[in-house]
C-alpha cells in the first residue's frame, strides 16, 4: 500500500466491496440502455432481488405513459408511482410469489405489434417468479427448490430444472407476449452471464431439455414429489428453444455484470497503491474448497510475488456452492470465508472479505465477513473450533461471535459474490 496514505486492510476490503456494489447500482446505469417509445403500450414486468431499483429508474428515465409490476424479495421493495412493486419470498418460493407471478403471465396476453413488454430482471428472479406448469402445485415447486438448494447443485443445473417445472420461465413469458416487442434488460448474476440461466430465462430461448433436468435431479441423489417426476417423465410441452418464431422480436440487452464490478474494485485498489489480480468472474464449486485454492494463491504471492507481488488484492466473482451436511446457520460466502482462514492457519499479511452483492448471503442478514491474521487465535482465546463451525455449515456463528460480520442491508443489485483477499 502506498506509504505515503496507508489503508487499513478491513477499511480498504470494504470500500472496495463498496465500489464493486456501486458499479452494478441499476440507478446509475439503466438509463442509457432504454428503448425507444413504442406507438401502443409500454408494460414494465420483472422480477429479482434488484428489480425495484430498476423499476425506478425506469420511471426516472422514461419519457412516456407506463403501466406494470414487477416482483422482488421481501424488504427488497421500493416505492414507485406507476409500477407496482409486489414482494415476495426468496429462495423458496411462496404463495405471493405464486400470486404475482400469474399476474405477471396474465398481462401479457392479447398485446399487439405496437405494443412493448420492458422486462427487468435480476438474480433471484427464477425463485420469485413461481407459475408451476400444469398439473403441478407450488408445494411441488417448493420440495423441489429446498432439495437442489441443499445439494450442491450449480446455478445453471438448478435453473435448467426451474424452467421446466414453470409455465412461464425458460421463454414462456416472451412467447406468450407475441407479437408485442420484449426488450429485456438485465442484471447478470451467473457465471458466463448466459441469459438463458438469468432468472431462468423468462423471455429467451431455453437450450436445454426435459431430459436435461431428469439427470440433474438423478445426478444429485434428488427423489422429486410423483406429480414433478410424471411431469418430467411424460409429453409436457418443451421450453421454446431457438429459432421458434414467437421470440422473433425479443431483445435482451445486460447492463451489468459480474466482470464490471470486479473491474471497478480493481480501479479502486490501483488508486490505493494496490495491484489488483482478478481472478475470474465466474468462479465456482464447493465454497470449502474454493477458500482452500485461494489460500495457496495468496501464500504464492506472499513467498514468490506471483501472480503478483504485495501489496496485491486477489479479486474474483462467481457463486460458489455448498452442499448442507450440518445444522448451522451459513451462507456460501462465510463458508467460503472460514475454509479460506483456516487453510492460511494465521498466516502473516493475509486479510479477505467475501460478500454476496446483494447484501444477503444465503437467507441470513449479513453480506457475508471479513477475516485477517488473527481471527483464528481471536477464536481459539472464545473458545471456538473453527473446523467444528465449518463441518457443522455453522460459519455465520462463527463470525458473528468474532464482530467480524459484514451487515449492509438490501443493496437493489445483485451481480452474485465478491472476493477480495489482501496479501502485504
């Protein structure tokens, strides 16, 4: 770090998770990416945890009548004057989410040419936007989405399930709208920020198949309820796939993502005298074994200065994930968080923070944590047993007994995790 203006490490791991968040902030980039007005209706439709954000600035930005609802996670809402803003809940989807989502599908019937669907949609969106397909209940949708939650399973495997378990994601919901434009502007929390795994791809063409979500369920042990195991196994209607003719006008359009963030959080880093290394945007698997790779990344750098020399900050993005073996109250980041400090065992020079962008890790109340050098002697003087926190899934616990939980509240956006891990 620069001599001349130190910066203490946890003040500067915030501030860089700040930028990180700050780039992605749907109120300050949406705007340059809205359509021109149509000749008929304007229809503003969404769902995910950033998109009451979006929905305001939309109307911020917008020069003519408009009219739509769009649905976000509990205390995630915002008030708007001409789009309704529903909550809902998230990662379970529930009945308010059921309720929104039907709303949702039915606005779009009988639209004509002259008419546009703004679709708005963020990371989250694939749980709020619950329309079980025919034949299936939301208890179905719900036993479901708890078991992939608890297996490990990636974000594109789960969502490939998601789609065809609905009547309106995986292109349903641009189908229905023809021959209505629908222009969809996003905010990308998936590794390779495919659209058609975005909240499950509402209003783009679905890749994948049937068969495609019988084996994830298969691979991962997952006994689904008879009434999903019958609708997987029997005629039901495919997801649009590409080329059908009803996704003719529909235009998807990101205005943030991942990598942006990342590269913000780097510019804020090189102004602190800092060498920012990133890593990836899309970096995956079990958040324990991430933290151990990081680890001996961060000890090259300490001993040989590569991939770069200290002071350095290792930048990544991605979603990690965590398969549930114990009862303890966690989140991928602090799991991720906790492996990391105990591989590094104290070691000198060596600070991280790890932080879901959209201010909740998991379903708890923090963004995730921060440790440094000594958080495991701190934990030991506690009393605490940070391979007995880790094996129990219990990471949450173990920091929030340490101070060291990182609590923001709702941010509006949501461009999946930041990693920041500090060596000098």
């Amino acid at each position: 770090m620069n001599s001349r203006n130190p910066i203490e490490p946890s003040s500067l791991l915030r501030g860089l998770f700040r930028k990180a968040v700050e780039a992605a902030d749907p109120r300050a980039v949406l705007a340059g990416h809205l359509p021109e007005r149509p000749k008929g209706r304007t229809l503003v439709l969404g769902a995910g945890k950033a998109v009451a954000a979006m929905a305001q600035a939309v109307e911020r930005a917008w020069g003519g009548p408009l009219e739509g609802l769009v649905v976000t996670r509990y205390g995630h809402g915002l008030p708007c004057e001409r789009i309704e803003v529903v909550e809902a809940a998230h990662p379970v989807p529930d009945a308010a989410g059921l309720a929104a989502a039907r709303r949702i599908r039915a606005a779009v019937d009988g639209l004509t040419a002259d008419d546009l669907v703004l679709f708005l949609v963020s990371g989250g969106g694939s749980a709020l936007l619950t329309a079980p397909a025919d034949g299936l209940s939301l208890e179905d949708k719900q036993a479901v989405n708890r078991a992939l939650l608890r297996s490990g399973a990636a974000i594109d495997e789960m969502n490939c399930v998601r789609k065809h378990l609905s009547g309106i994601k995986g292109g349903r919901l641009a189908a229905a709208a023809a021959p209505a434009q629908v222009v969809t502007l996003a905010i990308s929390d998936v590794p390779g920020d495919d659209p058609s795994v975005i909240a499950s791809g509402p209003t783009v063409a679905d890749p994948t198949t049937l068969a495609d979500a019988r084996t994830i369920l298969a691979r991962y042990g997952i006994a689904p309820p008879p009434a999903v195991a019958r609708h997987l196994d029997g005629e039901a209607e495919e997801t649009p796939k590409p080329g059908d003719p009803r996704l003719a006008k529909a235009v998807y359009r990101l205005i943030a993502r991942p990598q942006a963030s990342l590269e913000a959080a780097a510019s804020a880093a090189r102004a602190a005298g800092v060498t920012p290394v990133i890593l990836g945007d899309s970096l995956e698997g079990e958040a324990r074994d991430v933290g151990k790779v990081l680890a001996g990344v961060a000890r090259q750098a300490r001993r040989f200065g590569q991939p770069a020399a200290p002071p350095c900050v290792l930048l990544s993005g991605g979603e990690t994930t965590v398969t549930v073996r114990g009862g303890g109250r966690g989140g991928r980041n602090v799991e991720f968080l906790l492996s990391l400090a105990i591989a590094l065992n104290g070691a000198d020079g060596v600070w991280g923070i790890a932080c879901d962008t959209d201010g909740i890790d998991g379903s708890e109340d923090n963004a995730g944590a921060l440790f440094g050098p000594d958080s495991l002697a701190r934990a030991v003087a506690l009393g605490l047993s940070p391979s007995a926190f880790l094996a129990d899934n219990d990471a949450y616990s173990f920091f929030d007994r340490l101070g060291d939980l990182v609590v923001t509240g709702p941010t509006y956006t949501n461009v999946n995790d930041f990693r920041a891990v500090l060596v000098v």
